[in-house]
C-alpha cells in the first residue's frame, strides 16, 4: 500500500539522531544544558539577533506579550490571514484584538490598512502592540511596518514562526521591530518537535525572556522571585535536535523551491482568462523559502475539486487559512477590510512541500491532479 503523503513532514536524518544520543549520552537530559545553550547561539547567527530557545511559538509569543505589559488595556492590532497563535497570548491576557486584512499583492498585512487601523486606535496614553504575520515562508513588508509603527507610537512585534530561513531586503527574517518569534514546530521548516524563540536586537529583551521561561527565578543558593515566571525555556534534548536542523536548513531550503518550482509548471501553464492558477502573492522585497507551496485557484470549486482527487489519492491539503476576523471566537472584534484574505481563503490551497518528497511522490501528485491515479 502507498503511504500518505503529507502536508509539511519533518526531514530528518542519521545526523538529527546522533545530535539527540549525545545529548543524551552526555547526561544532559535535564532542561538545560549546552545544547540548548548552542542552539540559542546558531539561531542569533542565522537570524542576526540576539535568541532564545523556549517550548513553542506561542510560549516566546506568551512571553513577549508579558515583557510588554499587554492586558486589557491593551489593544493589539494583528494580520488577520494568520493562525489563532498570533494573538492568542494577548487575548489571553485580556488584551482587545483588531485585525487588519492582507494586501493583494504582497500576500501578507495591508500598509494602508494597518495605518488606517494605528489611526483609529490611537489614544494619548496608550501604546498600540502590532503583530505582523509573517505567511507561508515569506516576510511581509518590515520597512512599511517599522515606519508605521515608529509614527504612531506602537512597539512591532514579528510573527516570523512561518519564515524561518526567508530573508527581506537581504536581512533575516525576523529581523524588525521590538522583536520577533520562530516557531519549530513539527510542520515547520526545521523542527525540534515543538519549540520556539524569542529574538530581539535588544540584549537585555531576550535575557529577561529566558528568565521568565524559568520561573523568573533570581541568581542566589535559594529560589527567590520578584516577579512570577513561566516553565517555558527548551530542554537540552531538543536544543540538540534543533542543532542538527538549522545545519540543513540550506538544503531544505533548496529543495522546497524546486517543489515550489514542480507545482509551478504542474499547474500555471493555462493562460486562457478565468483559467489561471497563480502562486499566492509574494512582495519583491522578500525571498520566500516556500516552507508552503500555496496556489490561488481560478474558483473556489476548482480548488475543491484539486483538493478532492489528491485526498482520494491520500495526499493531504488545506485551505490557506481561515482569516481571524472570520474566525466564531473573534465575531465581535473590530477589523480593517478583510476582503482579499477571504478570498485568499476561498481561493487559496496548500500544496504538500515536504523536503523530503522524491521523484516518486511528485509524479503522483502530478498524476492525482490530472486525474490519472
Ligand atoms: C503564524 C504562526 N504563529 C504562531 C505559531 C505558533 O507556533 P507553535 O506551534 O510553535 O506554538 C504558528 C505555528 O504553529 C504559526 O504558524
């Protein structure tokens, strides 16, 4: 029987394995140690700031939200073409969430909309915090961002857990505002399982969120705390795992742009009008890994039909995601458009990109969607 082919599967090998058993052979099994120590440190090279390594995204996006005091004072302005995490740790804490829709063209957070949104919300003594999604491997436009937020007072923090590895205008992704997180997740571009970062180009950010993600403990022989903290940081294991990954994140890279590349061809060569399939847009100041290959489909019933010979294939897709201002949980919160990311929604597939795909499974793929399988 062939097996499923899916979305967005780890690509491991014999080096992952050994980084784990020496680890573990080192007795550094307990949460922290040197391992995890060198992962902090390969990902301020890769990402040019300073890093921490914690559980998840969403626990470096948690404590973030935390070294910003967010609450219910708080009002966060966010993409709304993202995934819940984004701004669960905000609502979370109280905070009020506005979501703001995604520009056309560059497939990532409206400039005009975000401004329009900054205008609204700003109020003499209260700081906005806007959180910038990243989408699919690609960067959203850091300079607009960064400016907006500079003229209206608002602290940027960058949601780049899908863009590891991409770059904007040459620099890391990641790498604006007050700071950002990575998320290594098991479907995302390197893996530690689960895990996560908190970057900043502030030193003293990141060292305050490495010490909050252990229990804010102070530096004496006893436990003593002056604030209350979190069980968050990464365990060594995992650092090491983490390790092994970023080595490969070129060839990753490398190999999800010739899959991108496959569904390019596979699928763009109807030029005929109301018959093209185009790549989800992408801004020309960011060079996308294509963590995700995603593909806009003529009608919401031609994406559905794609969608439908690949699951009886057992090959596996989703829909670009689900806006937040559509989300039932967000139904009363304010938003700026919304349009284009609805139809992004509608539209929009993504397409299995796992690094590890061969030959074999491609010509499946491509034998599924004409309907040969
Ligand atoms: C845009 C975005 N933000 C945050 C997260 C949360 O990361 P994690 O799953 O590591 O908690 C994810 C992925 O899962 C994500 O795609």
């Amino acid at each position: 029987m062939q097996k499923r082919i899916f979305l967005s599967p780890p690509w491991t090998g014999a080096a992952e394995r050994e980084a784990v058993d020496a680890a573990f052979r080192s007795g550094y099994i307990a949460p922290c140690g040197p391992q995890v120590e060198a992962f902090d440190a390969a990902l301020g090279e890769l990402s040019g700031q300073h890093a921490a390594a914690v559980a998840s995204g969403t626990a470096a996006l948690d404590l973030l939200m935390a070294e910003f005091g967010v609450g219910p004072d708080t009002t966060v302005i966010s993409s709304t073409l993202t995934f819940l995490a984004t701004v669960g740790p905000a609502v979370h804490r109280g905070a009020k969430v506005v979501f703001v829709d995604s520009d056309a063209s560059t497939g990532t957070i409206s400039i005009p909309l975000l401004e329009k949104a900054l205008k609204a919300v700003a109020r003499p003594h209260a700081r906005p915090l806007v959180i910038a999604a990243d989408i699919y491997g690609q960067c959203c436009d850091y300079d607009a961002v960064e400016s907006l937020c500079a003229e209206y007072g608002a602290t940027l923090v960058v949601d780049a857990a899908e863009s590891v590895g991409a770059t904007y205008k040459g620099r890391a992704a990641g790498l604006a505002g007050a700071a950002a997180v990575y998320s290594f997740n098991g479907n995302k571009i390197v893996t530690t399982s689960g895990g996560g970062a908190v970057l900043s180009r502030d030193a003293e950010i990141v060292a305050r969120a490495r010490w909050r993600a252990q229990q804010a403990r102070e530096s004496v022989p006893w436990y003593e705390h002056r604030e209350v903290g979190y069980n968050y940081r990464m365990s060594n294991l995992l650092g090491a795992l983490g390790c092994a990954q970023l080595e490969r994140l070129p060839e990753i890279v490398k190999r999800k742009r010739r899959i991108f590349d496959f569904y390019q061809a596979l699928f763009c060569g109807d030029k005929r009008p109301g018959h093209q399939v185009s790549p989800y847009p992408c801004g020309d100041f960011t060079e996308s890994t294509r963590w995700l290959s995603v593909f806009l489909f003529p009608s919401p019933a031609e994406r559905d039909a794609v969608a439908e010979r690949l699951a009886a294939a057992d090959i596996e897709t989703r829909p670009v995601w689900k806006p937040m201002h559509l989300q039932p949980v967000f139904r009363r919160c304010r938003r700026f458009g919304g349009n284009v990311a609805e139809d992004f929604f509608r539209r929009g597939l993504c397409l299995p990109s796992g690094a590890g795909m061969g030959p074999a499974q491609l010509r499946r793929i491509s034998s599924a969607v004409r309907g040969e399988a």
